[in-house]
C-alpha cells in the first residue's frame, strides 16, 4: 500500500472522566468499567515522517519516555501497517507533550490515537472509523475512547464505546501535583476493598442530555479517589482548594494523579490558577472538544 504523503501531523487531544465506576474483575485480569470520558483542548502535537529504515522509532521532548515498542505510538503504528499489509515502512514519530504524564489524562493512549488517525489520512483511509477503533482496543484500553473523542459512556475494557450529547459549555481547570499513580497499583488496591459508593451514571447521562452542568457537577465521582493511598489525601487538598475558589465540581481523573475543577465559562479562574501552580506545579485550563471521527 503506498502512503499519499510522507509527513503529516496530528493533535492528541488529552481525557477527562466525568465519572468512574469499576464493576468487576473479570477472568482475563481487567475490570469491566463504567465511564463517561470527555475530550479536552489540552493535546499533544504529533507528526509522522516516513523515512526508509524500515524501523519505527518515537521522539518525544521527554528524554524518560521510550523511542521503541513500550511507547504507545510505535506499538499503534507497527498494528496499522500490519493490518493494512505495509510491514517494514520506516518512520519518525515525533510527539510534542504538553499532557503531563502519569496524570490519568490518556497522555500515551492518546498519542496512540492520534498516530491510528494520522495514518489512516497518510494511505488514504484503507480502514474504517469502526475498523480503526476496533484495531486501536488491541493497543490499549483507553485508545478506542482516544481515537474517536467527544463525550462517551465507556464500558467493558473502556473499549465498547457509545457517543453522548456534548459536554455543556465550560471550563476545566487541571491541575497534576508532581507525583504519578500507577494505573496497575490503584487496580490492584481497589480489589483489596469493597466499595460503598458508587457513581450515579444513569444520573450523570440523563444531565448531559438535559445540558445541566450543575447537575453533572453534582455527581461526578470517581471510585479511585476511595483507595486507600495516603497521596490521595494530596488529591483530597487540591480538590477542596477548587471548591473554595468557586468550582461546580472537582474530581481526580483516571487513577490520578492529575485533579480538574469544573467553573461555568466566563467565571474568574486566573487566581486559582496561579495559586495552583505555585503550590503544585502543573495547572492549565481547557475547554471541551467535540467527536474526532465518525
Ligand atoms: O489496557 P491497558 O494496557 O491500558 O491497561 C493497563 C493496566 O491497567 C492493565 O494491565 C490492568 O492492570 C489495568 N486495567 C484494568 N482494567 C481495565 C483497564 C486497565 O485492570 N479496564
């Protein structure tokens, strides 16, 4: 298969979840999810250049982060060609990250994503949107989500996707204190214990399609803020510092570490912003972005 162009670029639009529930642990080690995940203006840049090394090799801004397989994109790329019969096409990811890492953000999935889409343009659309997102779940869970956006209700994996009404109109303010939580360790600590409290999904769907931000605000909810892991209590402060500024809700996203902070737009986040970074480092805002494909 001949690519139509030899460089192209993508942005890897970064995730937040408006909720998060975990159902059961199932026979193949995953847990059976229930998410509604949102795609925000927070991305990464991505561009592709075809070379003839007949290797795949990803370049990132961070020196911490793996060129080879481990990294997400050079494992979606090596699936495309694969799957569309061009095996050995050398190339140059370079991704640009501005998603912090470890922050629950979808920052390696989304890159990912964001290489499925840019190749398919690059050969000129061999796959379909199903077909591109049904290759993408073999690459990580979180990658289908990434590669179509918008607002979703994830279940399963996080792979079987169904699309929402858009996210009301707002502003996220995101804020990611300097340690990671690893997503396998929160698992593993949440099998450990019985949860009592669950998210209100059906709730939280029924006032996506109200356009109701107040009401999701009221029920956002994340089960992984209940483990018992004393950085949570770092989540814990952050969080009450978004309340007292005037937020609508507050909530760690993934299995952290990063927080985000729901406001209305056109409500003042400059000083809780500043206030943040000082405290904790990385704290930017972001507006909603709508469905990628379909
Ligand atoms: O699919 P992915 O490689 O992103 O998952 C990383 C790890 O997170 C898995 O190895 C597993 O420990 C955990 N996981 C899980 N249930 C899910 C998704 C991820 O237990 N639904």
């Amino acid at each position: 298969m001949e690519a139509k162009f030899t460089q192209i670029q993508e942005t890897a639009y970064a995730k937040l979840n408006i909720s998060l529930d975990v159902a059961d642990k199932r026979p193949d080690g995953y847990h059976d999810m229930i998410m509604v995940m949102q795609t925000i203006s927070l991305c990464d840049d991505v561009t592709i250049r075809l070379n003839n090394s007949g290797k795949v090799r990803a370049k990132t801004n961070f020196s911490f982060i793996p060129g080879d397989e481990r990294n997400l994109a050079v494992k979606a790329t090596l699936a495309y060609l694969a799957a569309i019969g061009a095996e050995g096409q050398g190339m140059t990811i370079t991704i640009e990250k501005k998603i912090p890492v470890g922050a629950g953000m979808a920052g390696g999935s989304t890159d990912a994503a964001a290489v499925l889409r840019a190749l398919n343009r690059m050969y000129d659309f061999p796959l379909s949107a199903s077909a591109l997102e049904e290759l993408s779940a073999s690459v990580g869970s979180d990658v289908p989500f990434c590669v179509r956006g918008g607002t979703v209700l994830a279940t399963g994996r996080g792979e079987k996707l169904e699309s929402l009404a858009d996210m009301p109109d707002c502003i996220y303010v995101i804020c990611k204190p300097e340690f990671s939580i690893s997503t396998p360790e929160l698992f593993r600590k949440l099998d450990q214990m019985s949860l009592r409290c669950h998210p209100d999904t059906a709730g939280i769907l029924d006032a996506i399609n109200q356009d109701n931000l107040e009401q999701i605000c009221r029920r956002m909810y994340n089960v992984f803020e209940d483990v018992d892991d004393r950085r949570l209590r770092v989540v814990k402060e952050i969080k009450g510092i978004m309340l007292d500024h005037g937020a609508l809700g507050a909530m760690m996203t993934g299995t952290g570490s990063a927080v985000f902070a729901i406001f209305r737009k056109g409500m003042e986040t400059d000083a809780l912003v500043s206030k943040l970074r000082a405290g904790y480092g990385f704290c930017e805002t972001a507006e909603n972005v709508s469905r990628l494909i379909s």
